[in-house]
C-alpha cells in the first residue's frame, strides 16, 4: 500500500487539525458575535476583527515557508473557512489568503500582503471578461488582481471603488481596470492562466468550507429553538415535519464536510487526478446551503424571518456568499466539462 491510498478514503482530522479548528472556533466565539456581524453590516467588514485575526496567524499560515508563510496545507485552511462560516466573520480572509497564494506563485507577493496589514483581493468569475468587474473586497482593498486575457495583472487605486450593497453583506465594489492607478503584469501565458484559475479553484472549495460551517449553525440555531418550543404539550422538534427537515440538513453538513476535505486533500497531493472534487464541492453546498438557511428560518415561523433574528442574518449570506464568484452554474458546467473529457479519454484508450 503507498502511503497515500488509505489517505484517499479516510478524510478524519489528526489532533493537530483539532486543536486548529478548536482555536478558531473559540476565537471568533469570543471576537464575532452576531452584534458585531450586524455592526460590520454597512462596510461589509470589521478592522478590529482583521487584525486580531491576522495577528492569530491566520494570513501568513496560508503561504508556502518559501514566501515567509507557515506552508499551512489547503485542509487546514478549510478548518478556519468552516469557522469564519460559523460564525458569519466580516472579514475577507478567503479572498485574501487566495490572492496572496496567487501572488506568491507569481513573485508578487509583499511583506505587507503577508501580515494582513495590506488587503488583497481578485475577480473571482470564471466568466471574467474586459471592462468592470464586480470584486468581493475590492471596496477595502489594497491590491485587485484581474486577469486580461492572458496577462494576470496586479491594479492598485489611489482611492478606492466605493462599496456596491448585496445580499451577502460583502464588501463589493465596482472595479475598472482602466480607472486603475497603477497597473503591474504579474505573468503571462499559459501559465499564468493555469496558476490564475487555481486561485479561483482554491475560493471556491474555501467557500464551500465557510458555508459548510454556516449551515452547521444554522441548524443549531434551528435545532435549539425547535426544542423549546411546544405544540399540544410535545416539542415541536419531535414532529416529523421538523424533525425529518433537521435531521437532512446535518446530512448536508456531513456530507459537505467531508466533499470539502477530500477535495482539498486532492488538490493538494493530486491535483490532476480529481480535478472535478473543488467545484463540486462549491456546486453542492452552493445549492443547498439556501435550502438549509430557509428551512431553518421556516422551523422558527414568524420569529425566523424578523430582520433582528440570527437565522435571517444566516439565510441572507447562504444566498449571497456564493454569488461573489458570479453564477454557480458556471462552476457546474466545468464539473460537467471535466468528466465528460475523462469518460470520453477513457473511451478513446479502450
């Protein structure tokens, strides 16, 4: 047996994953509640927060030791993107610590992109085209990294894009490339473009990890709520209209989880042999996070959809964290497109 074909089928987390997750949690347990989410609501995010969790680490263990990082693997940062998801973080560390992989990749990373004391960002479409593009953090930004054709470029505006308002309560701006202040070719060719997409790959199987812990808490929210209320002298939780609908979303969690983890181990050790597993992943938990955020809302009737309830807050960012890398169906399409080109090679050497 090589040494990794049982790692291929057992995706359980090792102490020091534990104790990972476990710091995490208990940070933004302490440093996230849901007043601050609310607070950090107009901006889109929290500096404090940042910089408390920059100075956890949490920006420079996503870097190779090469580039001054703690060469912390794509598993461990889906622990911390669970936790982030838990417990709803206005901060853009997942579109940070993908953008700076990227420029480490490239040698365009700076000192201060590795601490978290300069933001960085990157359009996230994978339908991304010329002119405007809307960027998940490019109103707090530091550095924007677009693609143009085959260039990667590296933007940097004197003043920032102002914030655009969306249903997942990002810090979202408008971004011309042409308004840019300053314009850096990172790369170019097909490299690039390799290296480019990876980025991409990487927000969207983190993406999946945040949301997998989201759902995990909306249920929780749900869960607690269902056992305290009562109908006809019973828990409304022991009702098979609630019960059942609960008892699908931790399937969901489960499910999810264990889809993220493969699929960043393969990235990791494999990258060509399952390419499909990180999109799949952002595709599932995409699609049934908002069915989860809206059953748990719908499990506390009229309580779950008033604007101070924890569950909205939820629900709302289910629907709209997703959308930041435009349409989730494009990311479906290349599932599709990745296993149709293996079944038809597959085919053709038979």
């Amino acid at each position: 047996m090589d040494r990794y074909e049982l790692r291929r089928i057992d995706y359980s987390l090792s102490e020091d994953h534990v104790d990972l997750q476990t710091a995490y949690r208990q940070f933004f347990k302490t440093h996230c509640p849901i007043e601050t989410v609310r607070a950090a609501e107009a901006s889109g995010f929290d500096k404090s927060l940042w910089e408390r969790l920059c100075a956890m680490g949490a920006t420079t263990m996503a870097l190779p030791e090469s580039a001054g990082g703690d060469g912390a693997t794509l598993v461990d940062l889906t622990l911390v993107a669970e936790e982030i998801g838990r417990s709803l973080a206005p901060v853009p560390w997942i579109e940070h610590v993908v953008a700076a992989r990227l420029l480490a990749a490239l040698d365009g990373l700076g000192s201060g992109v590795v601490a978290g004391e300069e933001l960085a960002t990157l359009d996230l479409r994978l339908d991304a085209g010329p002119g405007q593009r809307l960027v998940s953090g490019g109103s707090i930004a530091d550095h924007i990294i677009v693609r143009d054709g085959d260039e990667v470029v590296l933007l940097g505006f004197g003043t920032r894009p102002g914030r655009v308002d969306n249903i997942g309560k990002l810090p979202m701006a408008w971004v011309d490339p042409a308004a840019a202040d300053t314009r850096t070719v990172l790369a170019a060719g097909p490299d690039a473009v390799a290296a480019h997409d990876l980025a991409l790959t990487e927000w969207r199987l983190l993406t999946a990890a945040a949301l997998v812990g989201l759902v995990e808490e909306t249920m929780t929210i749900a869960a607690e709520f269902a056992k305290s209320r009562y109908t006809l002298g019973v828990p409304i939780s022991t009702l098979q209209g609630i019960s059942h609908p609960l008892a699908n979303i931790a399937i969901v969690v489960q499910g999810g989880r264990n889809l993220v983890r493969r699929a960043a181990w393969f990235l990791d050790n494999e990258p060509d042999e399952r390419p499909e597993l990180a999109p799949s992943a952002f595709v599932f938990m995409a699609e049934e996070a908002a069915k989860a955020a809206t059953m748990a809302v719908h499990v506390q009737g009229g309580l779950g959809v008033s604007a101070e309830a924890a569950a909205t807050a939820y629900l709302v960012r289910a629907r709209g964290w997703p959308l930041a890398g435009g349409d989730p169906g494009l990311a479906a399409q290349r599932v599709a497109a990745i296993v149709a080109e293996r079944e038809t090679g597959a085919e053709r050497s038979s």
